[in-house]
C-alpha cells in the first residue's frame, strides 16, 4: 500500500493557479461559516441547557432587520464566488488565437489524438511548455470527458459535436488525462498522460514522428476521394456552396438565419447535410453519416479550415501565423492541399 | 398555548389504538389508515436502505486497493449503479415524506386521514411494484448505466437490464406523484377549524413545498425515461446523434427533475429539524415565516438551476452563468434556515435527548454540504472538480448526512408517538454519536480526494490516491454500525421498551396531543386549533430580537 | 380521484360522504382539487414531449415541414372534430349528472365513449399506414431525399406523442365506462357528481393536448403542397 498523502494536485498550467486561488478564497469563507455556526451551537447547548425540566424559557420573536442581514450578507459574499468563477469560466472558454491545434477522439475505451502536421497518439498528449494548446473533441460513441487535474481542466467529448478546451501548461512534467464521464465497463483504464516538454524536447518529439502527413492534407485527400469537388467548386458548375474561405464566416442559410460556419457546421453538413442548407442551393447532398468516421470527418473539417486561412505557402497552415516553431522538416508531407489554395 | 397548558407526562392505560385495532396480514395490507401505510413504507424503505448500503459497502471494499481486484469492473459498475438507483428512488425520496408526512401530516393539521387514503394506499402498492421491477432488474444481471442513465451509453450501449430498472423508477414515480398530490390537496383542504397556514407546523410547509417538485417534477423524470426506454426498444431516436439528436438534451430534461430531487430529499429533513430544534429548546421557530417561506423558496429556486450539473457538457457560456447565478441564490434561504435554527437555541432550554443531537448532526453537516455546494456552482472550480469525488463527497452531506440524520432524528422523535414505546436513550444517543463520526471520517476524505481529481465512478484508481480511500472505507465501516444499531434497538423496543407517554417531549404540536400510539381516527373530535404554532409561552410575551 | 362508497352521515347525499371529511362540501374540494393537481403532473409529464418537440424542430425546420406533409390532413381533422364533439357531450354529461337527468347522463356517457374509440380507430387506420409506408423509426425506416434523420425524429416524436396521448384516450375510456356502470346503477345525484366533474375535467384536458398535437404535426407542412 501506497502510504503516501498527498493534499493537493499539481499545479502546471496558467489556469490551475486562478481556479486555486478562488478555492483557497471559498475555504477561507466556508470554515469561517461553517465554524461560527458550530461555535454558536455549541455555546448555546452549554450555556442554555435545561437545568430544571419544567422550565419554559423566555419567548423570543425574530425581527426583520436580523432575517434582512442574514439574508443579504450571505447574498454579497456569494456573488463575489459567482463573479471570480465566471470570470475564470470566460477565460477558459476563450482559446487564444495563436494555439497549437490538437485534435481528438474518444471511443471506449481510448483517447486517439493528431497533431495538426498529423502525428498521431494514443492515450498520450505530447506538448510544448509554454504555449497554449487548443484541444477540439468528439467521440465515436458514448460521452466521455477529458480531464486533466493538473491543469483544472475538463470538458464533456459528446458524439455528434465539436468540444473545443485549452490549456497553456507552465511546468514540465507527466500528468493524468482520467475520462471523467461513465462511459462503460472501462471507464476506469481510460486513462493517459499528458507530456509537458520542454520546447526543444517538444520540438525533437514532434519531429521524430516521421511520415504522417498533417491532417489537412489527409482531409483533402478525403475530399476527393468521395468527390466533394464535383459539387463544391469555385466555378459555375458548382451544385454546391463554395468551400474557399467559408470557415468563420457567416452563412445565410435557406430558411433565412444566419450562423457562423464554425467546426461543429461543418460537421453537421457532412452527416446532415439538409438539416442547415445554404440560401440558393438544393438539397441534393447525400448523407456521410457512416460513411466517414470521425477522424476523417475531423481530416475533412481541417482541409475546410485550410482553405479559409492566408497561406504562407509553407508546410505549416495548421500553424497560426507568426508561430515561431519552424516547418516540420518533412518535405513528403507538402499538404495536397495546396493547389486548392488561392494565393 | 401557555406553559400551564402543556399535557403533564403521565402513563396511559392500554387502550385501543392503530396498532392494535386488527392483527391479519389483510388489516394491514388493505388499510386505509395512513398510519398504517405509514408503516408499510418504513418496512419497505427499510429494506431498500440496507441493500443499497450493502452495495455500498462493497463499492467502499473494492476502493481499499487501487487495483480493482476484489470486483470485476463491469460488477462495480452495477453496484455504483444500483446503490444510486435504491437509494435515491427507493430510500431517500420516500423517505421522510412517505413514512414520517404520511403518518403526521394528517395529525398536525388535525384531520383524520388524507384527503385520498386509497390513493395513499395504491401509492404503496406502485411503490412496491416498481421496487420489484428494480429488484428483478438487480438480480438479473443488474444495470450499468450509472443511476442517471446518461444518453447514448443507455440507449445504445449498455447491455445491461436498462429496461426493468427504468419501469421500475417510472412507476415508482407515480407512487410519488400521487403521495404529493395527496399532502397538497390534503393541506390545503383537511385543516382543522383555526389551524390556519401560518399556524402549520414548519414539518407541514416543508412537505408542501416537497410536494411540489412531487407534482411538478416526477411527471418529467417519467416522460424522460419514458423517451429513453422508446428509444432502447423501439429505436424511435430522441437523443441519438446519427438523427441529428442532442444527447444532452437528456441530461437537461434529467436534471430538470434530479436536481429538484434533492430538496425532495433535503427539504422534509429540514422540516423534522425546525420541530425538534423548537421542542427541545421549548421555544417557538425563531423566524417561523423565513423558515416556512425559505421551504418554498427552496422549491421553486430548485427548478431553475438543473443547468449546474452541465457546466462542461457545452452548454452556453451564457447558460451556465445564469445557472451558476441561480444556483448561487439557493443558497440564501438554505442559510436563513440554519441561521434562525441555531437562532431558535438562543435563551432556550436545550434539551440534549437523542433527536436533537441528530438535529445538531443535520445543521453541521448540511453546513458543510451547503457551503461545499457554493464550490460547485462556482463555474471557476465546478469545471475541475465536476464527476469527481468532491461532488460525491458534497452530495452526499447534504444527502446523507442531510437527510438521513433528519430522517432518524424524526424516527426517534416521534417513536413514542408512532410505537407508544421509548427508545433506549443511552443506545440511541451512541449510535447518534457514531453516525455522525463515521459520516464525516467516510466523506470528509472524498473532498481531499476529489480536489486532487479522483474521478467518480472508477473501478481503479492510480495509487496515489489510497491512503485516503481508506480512510473512506474505514468511516464507512463505523458509519455502517451506526445505523445497524437503530434498527436493532427499535426493533428491540418494540417489545421490551418502555411505555412512551402521550407527550414524552412536552411539544406542542396537535400530534402530541393524541394518545401513543394514536387510536385509528387519530382525533375523537375534529380538535379546534386557537393557539400559534410552537407557542410555548403567549406570543404577547415575546421579546422580539432583530 | 373522489371515492364513492357507502359510509354513513352526509347532508345532501346520503352514504356518499367518507368518514375521514367533515362535510360535502370539504370532500368535493378535496376531489376536485387533487383533480386539478393531477392535470397539473399531466401537463408536466407531455411536457418533455413538447419541449423535444421545440428544440428540434428549432434545429431542424425543414426536415419537420417536409415530415408533416406524410401526415393524412384529412384524418387529422376528422379526428380533430371527433375529439372536440366528445368534450361536448363529456359537458353534456356533466350538466345532466348536476341536474339529476339519468336517461340524458347515459346518453352522453356512451356518445363519449363511442367518440373515443372511433378516434382510435381512425388513429390506428393512421398508424398502419405509416407502418407501411416505411415511416415507423428504427432500421426499417425509409425516407426519399436528404431529410432522412430529421424526418426520423419527427417520426420518433409523432408516435410518441400521439401514442401517449391514445394511451390516455384508453384510460379515459375506461374511466367514462366505469362512470357508465355507476350511473346505469344510480349513484349519482344533484348532491353527489364529483366523479362525473372530475372525470369530465380530464377528458377536456385529453382533448387539449390533441388540440395542441394537431398544428404541430399535421399542419406545419401545409405550405409545401
């Protein structure tokens, strides 16, 4: 047996120590509480207790003014917890721009993860100290939910659409990934390890991964494999919406509302193509449902992407611009894409 | 009424009684008498709480060992399944309402029975009926979903008995359905002459509010399951993704229910609290009218925060801080509850017999609960420490150490009433003190070992996380003798206690009134109320604090 | 809800009055507002349905309008007319319980019940031929075109809410011929007819849902045909 008693988890990303301070604030607060309220009964018992049995104490009668504070003062210290968690939920849900891209899939009972130049992993997260890393999840079957306690951090995987979390680590080191939502028999052994590296280490890992093309090459692949370019193409013969440039844009759909094309979009209208149709266009497209698994239709989703980013014409498109990391230096991997790119 | 009022303790002759007025199985299995069903659900929850502590016991005994290697995984799974299943549908929520607001509520309101006693009756018999579905889903093969049947894992992958289990809540639903009905329509018709609502005991309004969310929110767990059973059976698809459905959706439509389910769980144990606090502090409720409005605060709040249990599903941001706002207000009438409780000590004449030491027990521990419940609906902290321990850890003070020490507080003070016997005090006040020890030494680790991130529901774990999990299960070992010993000493009084007085507390309420154990009618003559609730000396008398 | 049985003691109504209320008027209360709560826990309950119903047809409005037009429009509003001639002479047999009328309360009861199973007649005339059209959920289902899944929910959703509510029609059948049986054995009087009210009341709150069930599903595909 193990007789070690740790108290409290590693801290290693830029979140962990906001979400802990406002713990620490809650544990301040709650055992102030929690011993007035024990202090105050205990006083009470001792100092009136039945010393005769047919004593009737004193009547006493709440007041208002009393039930008024506390009321309100509880009121006030709660919206300080609610404000200062807010504040951190926002942050959490806001990626920053410039973020590694990580792609992943949950099926029970593994976490499968690609790397936007397309390395591939299983049940392990390699990544930079550093540098925020942003993950977009779906699963294959059930609800899973990656959890990672070092970094405070954890979202619901649900089948059928796009999480997106981030994280940015700050302390090299080996943490848990833990599935955190029941998913079936193996819920407990789907579990990994996030790898924080250092940024040499991290570039020498990613390096040494030899062959695998970025996935949005792959997706263009995919693209012509089931001929999606016969329909979605920039000319007039087009039956379909032109693809260039959609991604973050806003699209007027048929029955008048408008959205933004983001990831989860464009899942949908692989799989369900009629559901939000594009104004000026019939609904002729067949169904992938089953047809293209889920990386694929993430592959699918990052070509889409690709083609709606300005191209620095180098084997890095998945990489935000004015990232410092240079080119995988894997010249095989020059995406397919590239010739569906305008300049 | 004033202090000369107050019944002198003195014994009764035997007499005729509930118990007493037929002995055939049939005088008990077709009574109307809410007494009686009374009864026949505490035999029956009785059962359900020891086999779902049973389960428990076994899922505390894999967790000494980070290996999972006492149970197969796929056994773990059932037996977490099924301890939520029994003790959330069969234990908890029947609980209070259904043994001790089935047999008082008719008594403190001064009627003779419910407004419908053979639809309290039929309310058993659903209730048992849907226990044995359940229990026929346990014993062939049981269920591994988890006790909240989270779509698509119950729709399309578990391979478990999903079916039985579900019509086995969704009938048990309508017995709870129609025992909420009943306390409404029998509050707000059956009052005797002068009890007006603001003489109602707080055990009254707490019940009122309860069956609130019995009315409003069982119907929607019932449809809910209903849609997850069409979709098992019939693959008509509501929440399938293939269809462009939204598996979310039911866990929204769950948790609009769920979650109220836990002040169906909390809320009558906070009304046996506001009789016992006053009657062995002989004083009136400091603040009755916060207290009682606090109850219906709490029920309707209730309604609007299910969204709290999605803060990482990928609902809105904008969803979950509304949420997380409303869940924050909760907050506030749970707080008034306890501030006018421990208020209601002040200058009184406490009393330390058995059911108010369970009444200290409730307020420390829904204490720690409520405040450890502000940690969850803080959106910052609820993202890592949602499916963890730590919200194992948080609901099960408010649950267990909530509702189950009101629950047994109640049983002990009103067994004179209900038995016509005494507990033996010594005993019970040990055990009191064993619960409330093995309580926290079981769930007080769960919050270290959720903060540190241990999800829920894991049949092994990484190692670092033992010692603390043994501390779990060693609590949970004392915490199982604390409530091995009420069932044996009840049991034991029954016979051998000694003979309870009308009125062995010196409360005030109508139920006291009657003789122990009440006769079948509970009063001979409808009684005619003129005095305020818990109004120990005259109201004119008081002095009034704030 | 209410309970009759023969007890002794009652002002109006001799035998009608239960021994654990104090008067008629309290035990008609007490009937009619359990009542009431009751279609409360019922509206509740097609609650899920309906807001199941919303969201997805929210998310998915051409799929439901094309859905709609397989619906017959004809039977739908024959048995939309049906329905609320029911709830007529459910009222009628109400009116005539309060008043006393024996002959006039039979009338109605049975014109209700004949009512409501020619609506499940129809209903089920309608059942079948969905079922043969392909359009019941499951690995079966067939549907032309790109609105397939779409379609399967509002397929999936159309027979749970219909079924539901015919499951409803069967107990509310079978409660009017309970209420047949009593008043054929004259239990009912001016003085005692909350088992007619309370009854009555849920057959209107049966048709109500149908009278919501309608549009939603048979008629928002209209303008596509």
């Amino acid at each position: 047996m193990r007789t070690d008693l740790p108290l409290f988890p590693d801290r290693a990303s830029t979140i962990a120590s906001q979400v802990d301070a406002l713990y620490f604030y809650l544990i301040t607060v709650s055992a102030f509480f929690a011993l007035l309220i024990a202090v105050l009964l205990i006083v009470f018992a001792i100092k009136f207790r039945r010393r005769s049995e047919n004593e009737i104490p004193p009547a006493i009668e709440g007041g208002l003014a009393l039930e008024i504070a506390w009321s309100v003062i509880p009121l006030c210290i709660a919206m300080t917890f609610f404000f200062w968690g807010a504040k951190i939920y926002f942050r959490m849900n806001r990626p920053p721009d410039d973020a590694l891209q990580v792609f992943v899939v949950g099926k029970q009972w593994m976490w499968k993860l690609q790397h936007a130049d397309g390395m591939r992993e299983i049940n392990e997260l390699h990544v930079p100290v550093g540098r925020p890393v942003q993950l977009t999840m779906t699963s294959e079957d059930v609800i899973h939910s990656f959890f990672v306690p070092a970094f405070r951090m954890k979202r619901d995987v649900v089948p059928g659409r796009y999480a997106t979390v981030w994280f940015e680590a700050t302390r090299p080191g080996r943490y848990h990934i833990f599935c955190s939502q029941y998913c079936g028999t193996n819920h407990a052994k789907m579990i990994g390890w996030v790898e924080v590296l250092e940024p040499n280490a991290y570039q020498n890992w990613i390096s040494g991964g030899g062959g695998s093309e970025s996935l949005a090459s792959a997706g263009a692949k995919l693209f012509q494999q089931h001929a999606c370019n016969s329909c979605h193409r920039p000319d007039s013969l087009a039956r379909g919406p032109n693809l260039e440039g959609l991604f973050g844009r806003q699209v007027k759909l048929a029955d008048g509302r408008t959205l933004v094309a983001d990831e989860t979009y464009i899942r949908e209208s692989i799989v369900n193509p009629t559901a939000k149709m594009v104004e000026g266009f019939q609904p002729i497209m067949p169904t992938f449902q089953g047809l293209i698994s889920e990386e694929g239709i993430l592959q699918l989703v990052a070509y889409i992407k690709s083609l709606s980013k300005p191209s620095p014409g180098s084997g890095t498109e998945m990489l935000p611009p004015g990232n410092t990391m240079p080119a995988p230096n894997r010249p095989g991997t020059e995406p397919g894409s590239g010739k569906e790119r305008k300049p | 009424m004033s202090a000369e009022l107050i019944p002198r303790a003195e014994p009764s002759p035997p007499r005729a009684s509930y118990l007493n007025a037929g002995y055939g199985v049939k005088s008990w299995l077709l009574t109307r008498d809410h007494k009686r069903i009374a009864l026949l659900y505490m035999i029956s929850i009785t059962f359900f709480f020891f086999l779902g502590g049973l389960f428990a016991l076994l899922i505390r005994l894999e967790l000494l060992t980070p290996e999972g290697d006492l149970l197969q995984a796929e056994t773990y799974n059932k037996l977490f399944t099924m301890h939520g299943i029994v003790m959330v549908f069969f234990f908890l929520i029947p609980s209070i309402p259904a043994v001790l607001g089935n047999f008082f509520i008719p008594m403190m309101i001064g009627a003779k029975d419910l407004a419908f006693p053979r639809l309290n009756l039929l309310s058993w018999y659903i209730f048992v009926v849907g226990g044995l579905f359940t229990l026929w889903a346990i014993v062939h093969g049981g269920v591994d979903t988890g006790w909240t049947f989270y779509t698509p894992y119950s729709t399309a992958f578990s391979s478990s008995r999903v079916i039985p289990a579900a019509v086995g809540i969704f009938i048990t639903g309508f017995s709870s359905i129609l025992t909420g009905l009943n306390f409404i329509v029998t509050i707000h018709t059956m009052r005797a002459p002068g009890m007006t609502w603001f003489r109602l005991p707080l055990f009254v309004w707490s019940h009122y509010a309860t069956s609130m969310i019995f009315v409003l929110g069982t119907p929607v767990i019932a449809v809910t399951i209903l849609l997850v059973a069409l979709e098992r059976i019939l693959h008509l698809g509501f929440f399938d993704p293939a269809l462009g459905g939204d598996p979310v959706l039911f866990q929204h439509l769950f948790w609009f229910y769920s979650h109220p389910a836990v002040y169906i769980m909390v809320l009558p144990a906070m009304g046996v609290v506001s009789e016992i606090v006053p009657t062995f502090s002989r004083k009136r409720v400091f603040g009755y009218e916060f207290v009682a409005f606090a109850s219906i605060a709490i029920a309707v709040l209730g309604f609007l925060v299910w969204g709290h249990h999605l803060f990482v599903s990928g609902q809105s941001v904008y969803a979950g801080l509304i949420f997380s706002f409303l869940s924050f207000l909760v907050a506030i009438p749970s707080a008034v509850k306890v501030f006018n409780w421990t208020a209601t000590m002040y200058k009184g004449s406490i009393s330390y017999r058995t059911p108010m030491l369970y009444a200290f027990g409730f307020i420390g521990l829904f204490t720690i609960g409520g405040l450890t419940g502000l940690f969850v609906a803080s959106l910052g902290i609820d993202v890592h420490v949602h499916d963890t321990y730590f919200v194992i850890a948080h609901f099960h003070y408010i649950m267990v150490g909530g509702a189950i020490m009101g629950y047994l507080g109640g049983i002990h003070y009103w067994w004179p009433k209900i038995s016509g016997k005494m507990y033996p005090e010594g005993l019970a006040k040990f055990a009191a003190f064993v619960v409330f020890v093995g309580f926290n030494l079981t769930f007080f680790p769960q919050f270290i070992v959720g903060y540190l991130g241990m999800p829920r529901r894991y049949h092994a774990y990484p190692p670092e996380f033992q010692v603390l999990n043994v501390m779990s299960t060693a609590g949970a070992s004392i915490l199982g003798l604390g409530y091995v010993l009420p069932l044996a000493y009840l049991i034991w009084s029954m016979r051998y206690g000694k003979d309870a007085v009308d009125n062995p507390w010196r409360a005030t309420g109508l139920e006291w009134q009657t003789p122990s154990p009440p006769p079948t009618e509970n009063f001979p003559v409808t009684p005619v109320v003129t005095w305020e609730a818990y109004e120990y000396r005259p109201r004119e008398e008081a002095q009034v604090i704030g | 809800m209410a309970e009759p049985e023969p007890l002794p003691a009652a002002e109006h109504a001799p035998g009608r009055l239960q021994h654990h209320f104090r008067s008629m008027e309290q035990q008609r209360d007490a009937s009619s507002l359990g009542m009431w709560v009751f279609l409360v826990t019922e509206i509740l309950f097609f609650g899920g349905f309906f807001l199941t119903y919303t969201i997805y047809r929210w998310q998915f409005p051409r799929g439901f309008a094309h859905a709609s037009v397989h619906m017959d429009i004809v039977l739908g509003t024959i048995n939309t007319a049906v329905l609320i001639v029911s709830s007529l002479t459910m009222a009628m047999a109400v009116h005539s319980a309060a008043t006393g009328r024996r002959k006039p309360l039979l009338g109605f009861l049975s014109a209700t019940i004949v009512l409501g199973f020619v609506f499940l007649g129809i209903k089920a005339v309608e059942y079948t031929d969905h079922i043969r059209h392909h359009l019941l959920p499951g690995p079966g289902f067939q549907y032309p075109g790109g609105d397939g899944p779409a379609a399967q929910l509002f397929f999936s959703l159309y027979f749970g809410m219909t079924g539901l509510h015919a499951l409803h029609m069967i107990i509310g059948i079978g409660i009017v011929t309970m209420l047949l049986y009593m008043a054929y054995r004259g239990r009912f009087s001016p003085g005692y007819y909350s088992p007619v009210e309370v009854s009555g009341l849920y057959w209107h709150f049966v048709d109500i849902v149908w009278i919501f069930l309608f549009p939603l599903l048979y008629l928002i595909g209209r303008h596509l045909k």
